[in-house]
C-alpha cells in the first residue's frame, strides 16, 4: 500500500492505526480478515484462530471490505474524549457513525467526514468510506478512515 | 438483519445433563456503602457494606467459610486480590478466598461463585462483596500505545462510552419513534424513585424541561442522562436454605437463577469496545442482551410476566428502554409504550429501577450488579421504605458491561 495519494506537508501520512485501512486516498478499503474455511469476515483483521464457535479455521485471506454501507444509528461527540485521543486545541465537536456492510453482514464504526454533523444523516442513509487527517502531532499528519454521506 | 436472542435450548450436546443440584441457595443479609464521590479507600467502602450485610443477616464475620470479592481495576494490587484484601480488613480467620472480575458483570460472577460453592455443598455460608473507588470524568484505558487493545484502539478513534450509549438511543428515535422528552422521562422517573433512598448519591428530583436544558454530552443525550462514575459498596451474605432455616431467617430470599452468560457468535451487538460487530456472513446473527435474562429466567422456572420488580443497567436514560425489550417485560419496540403509560414507575404493573437506578446512583463497577440485588431483596422483603413496591414477589436484574460481560439475577420471595 502506498500512503504517498494523502501526503501533507513535510513528513508523508501516516495511518493512525497500522494495517487497518488502505491508504490509497482514491479507493480507500478497510481491511478486514476472511476465514478460507467458513468465509467469516473479521475486522479487525488481525486473527488467527477463526471465531465462528463452528469453524476450525486457522488461515485465512486480508480482504477489503465493502467500502459502501448503510448508517445503522449515528451520534457526536460534544465533549473532548480522554487519551490516547489527540484533540485539537480547541476542541472541535465531530459526528459518530455506525454503519451495516451488506456483504459482510455486520456493523462497523467510525468518525462521519469533517463538516458533516448529526442533523446531515440519518438512519439508512448510504454512505462511503474515505481517508481523512485525523489529527496532527509534531508536525505528522495521522490519518484515519471516515465516513461520508454518498451524493 | 434479523436478530434471535439464541437460547443454550439449542445447544446439541446429549451429554449435557442439568439440574442435577438443586438445593436452594439464599440471600441471608444485604448490606451497602452510600454512593458517592468519597475519595476513600475502596476497602472501607467494603467493609463497611460487609459488616452492614453480616448484621443483617444476624451472623458473625467467623460464620462465615468463603468469600467472593468482586475486583477493582483502579486501586493497584489490592484491588485485584479483592476477596483478600476484604478478608484481611475484616481480620484473617481462615476462610476461604476468591477474586473474580468480568468489568459491569462482576458483582453477579462473585454471586455466581459464591452459591455455586455453596450448591456443590462445599460450605453453608458465604460472603459476596464489591466496591470501588473511581476517578473523575470518562473511564479511560490504560496508558501507553496499545494497537493491540480495543479499548485503547476506539478512545485513539474518538469513540467514548457515551457513543455508544447514544447509538442506542438515536437508532430508537429513528426506529421505534422515542423521544428526546421519553429520555428525559426516564432520568425524572429514576430521580423521583431514588429521591429517599439512603444509599442513592444524587437525591434530586427533576422535571423534563431541567433535563432537556442540561448540555449535551453525545447527541441525542445530555449530562443528566449519561450515567457517572461513583464511589460505592455492597455486599450479600448467602447461604444454604438449610442454613438459613436452622439459623431461623425469617427474611431470607430464594436466589432462583444467575446467569452470566456469553455472547453467541455472531453477535450482532454494536458493544463496548469493540469497533466491530461480529459478521454475519456464514453464521446466524443474535442480540447478547436479549439472552442474558433468559438464562436466569430458565433456572427460576418463571418468565417476564411473573416479574414484580426490575433493577435494569440504564447506563443511559434510554438504555433503560432497551432493557424493557431485553428481560421481556414487552415485545421489542414497545418500551416507549410501557414508560409512557407509567408501567414501569412505582405504583404501576412492573416497576423498574425502584432503587433510582444508575441515574441516582452512578456507577462503582465491581459493586453495581451486588447493589441491584441489595435492592431486590430490600423489595422483596417489604423493607424498602417510601420507595416500597406493593406485593413484589419476584425480582429480576439486568446488567451488562464491556467484553461479553452481562448478568441477570432472579430473586424469589
């Protein structure tokens, strides 16, 4: 994967979390686990012994999850969170997503797009996957996936 | 998708044989510590609800031969060795000791322990204690950079307990049509049944308009519906019913079932801490909460419509709606209806959370499921003052927490 499509500034981006997402900025995925077995998918990806109670599973394919979904519920978050989140200074009010992959068959969650607030979605609304700044620290640029309202 | 509750009756194993022990287990004693933001050390606030339980049971600290101490995360060593640190603070006298932790769960696994011992006809009598000492504001993960551990990868994404809470709530707006004033309904309920509990930390009333005017915390809801950390302890003496009997209890209440069960893959539950459900692809999806009180309804040999009373976890004023669903007191998407109707206030068919609940008392995570049952049994055995719910007869608890933990106690009178 290559994180040179969303570099910003002096140092390239970096993800906020390692393996979790593409960080190709034009066709961003998820990254999840598929169990070659039982076809369970996991995100995170990171597993090796497959979970569905049924399977033995013990190897299994890094695909990337649908990258479309629908909202399953949404909040905000109005106050600053504790470590080891980093707020900017002040702290800027940002919106919660949770959002149902049809394919995959289960419910993922995530910060909507910046601008976007609760009053911009609602349930069952169809959204996609983007990457975004999540936030900076010594002038590195982490970068995370979110969610934004399809047009 | 659709979502069953996933009964163990499913379970296929011809080997399974239950109910092979069936002497009865009881609730001797129930003793608290008031909630509060004390600032003690967590031991006092255990030993305080120890000796009050012991008292109330009419026993002395040496009858007693094990005891299940519910852990605290926050208080270093001792709090991990909480069934000894209470037994040395009690004064050493040779029982037996146990520790156990599963996050909101704890208080009930400690329960769960000690009337297992108690079954296996291992001893008569026991001791089940839980406290904590709470630091302010959001329950945070442990420090350092910890990819590995979820609870550390949603606080790095921004997700606290109150999204979770409000996913909850907004998906009930959006779905089964609550309202922000049916959220403020439930904290004015909750204030208004705690207001002359002792053992409550906030005892304020509020109307709907107070509670729709305090900020908002995580849209849709606000600080006076989010649920605070507190300082707090609690603790039940149980025995055999033989016991009990021997001893002459004349207020002794029948444990009829605990579960503590897990979830069932794929569990289809948006739950702390995960950033993920489970999927679904291969395997049939079920809600966890839905399954927690079925356990301890099935070993009671009762169902929801035998329930006088609830002490349900309304971590958020709307997660107490969900739980009407959960433990079966009305069919899913109807607890708007039974909160509107003044079902669940006391006076009504089946009053919840006569205690105050959470509302009034914020959470002391190893003490909160003990202090459900505290007030159960107050309830059940008529002594629970201004608050007293008329004929309560059976008492069920609905309590869930972080990492597939959840409990559901059933007490009998």
């Amino acid at each position: 994967m290559s994180s040179s499509e969303i570099s910003n500034g002096v140092n390239e981006a970096l993800p906020v979390i390692e393996g979790w997402f593409t960080m190709d900025k034009a066709d961003a995925h998820l990254i999840g686990s598929q169990c070659t077995r039982c076809q369970t998918y996991f995100f995170p990806g990171k597993v090796t012994f497959c979970r569905n109670p049924t399977c033995e599973g013990d190897t299994f394919d890094a695909v990337p999850l649908s990258r479309e979904g629908t909202i399953w519920s949404y909040t905000d978050a109005q106050y600053k969170p504790p470590e080891p989140y980093v707020a900017a200074d002040p702290f800027e009010p940002y919106a919660i997503a949770a959002v149902e992959l049809a394919k995959e068959r289960m419910i993922i969650l995530g910060q909507l797009a910046k601008g976007i607030t609760v009053d911009d979605v609602t349930t069952g609304m169809q959204v996609e996957l983007q990457l975004q700044t999540l936030f900076s620290k010594d002038g590195q640029d982490y970068v995370s996936w979110v969610w934004q309202p399809k047009s | 998708m659709s979502v069953g509750s996933g009964s163990r009756n499913h379970k296929p194993n011809s080997l399974l044989r239950k109910n092979i022990m069936s002497r009865d287990v009881v609730i001797l004693g129930a003793g608290m510590h008031p909630w509060g933001k004390w600032g003690k050390n967590f031991v006092e606030y255990g030993v305080h609800a120890a000796r009050a339980a012991l008292k109330d049971a009419g026993i002395k600290w040496q009858d007693i031969e094990f005891v299940a101490g519910g852990a605290t995360m926050r208080n270093g060593y001792p709090g991990y060795v909480a069934g000894a640190t209470f037994s040395q603070a009690l004064g050493w006298q040779g029982n037996e000791i146990m520790t156990c932790y599963a996050a909101c769960a704890t208080g009930s696994q400690a329960l769960a322990a000690a009337r297992a011992k108690i079954q296996a006809g291992q001893c008569e009598v026991a001791l089940v204690v839980g406290a904590d000492t709470t630091p302010k504001g959001f329950l945070a993960p442990q420090k350092g950079e910890r990819p590995d551990d979820p609870d550390w990868v949603r606080f790095r994404l921004g997700i606290t307990n109150p999204t979770y809470f409000s996913l909850y709530a907004q998906r009930r707006k959006d779905v089964y049509g609550a309202t922000d004033e049916d959220f403020a309904a439930i904290k004015v309920k909750n204030a208004e049944h705690g207001f002359s509990n002792e053992y409550a930390r906030y005892r304020k009333k509020f109307t709907i308009e107070e509670v729709l005017a305090s900020p908002m915390v995580a849209s849709p809801l606000r600080l006076f519906e989010i649920c605070a950390t507190s300082d707090g302890g609690a603790a039940v003496v149980v025995a055999s019913k033989e016991y009990a009997d021997r001893l002459g209890s004349q207020r002794q209440i029948k444990i009829g079932g605990i579960s503590t069960v897990s979830p069932k893959f794929a569990s289809a539950d948006v739950e702390m801490p995960d950033i993920a459900t489970d999927s679904a692809a291969a395997s049939d999806a079920y809600s966890f909460r839905a399954s927690i009180a079925q356990k301890a309804y099935e070993e009671a040999g009762i169902g929801p419509e035998d329930v006088s009373l609830a002490e349900v976890y309304d971590l958020s004023s709307a997660m107490e709606l969900d739980w009407y669903e959960y433990i079966g007191l009305c069919a899913q998407g109807e607890a708007e209806k039974l909160l509107r109707d003044g079902d669940t206030r006391i006076g009504g068919r089946v009053p919840v959370n006569a205690s105050g609940g959470l509302a009034c008392f914020g959470e002391a995570v190893p003490a909160q499921a003990l202090a459900q049952v505290c007030e159960l049994t107050m309830q059940l055995r008529g002594e629970a003052g201004d608050r007293q719910v008329k004929d309560a007869n059976v008492g069920v608890t609905g309590n869930q927490g972080l990492f597939g933990h959840g409990s559901s106690v059933v007490l009998q009178r």
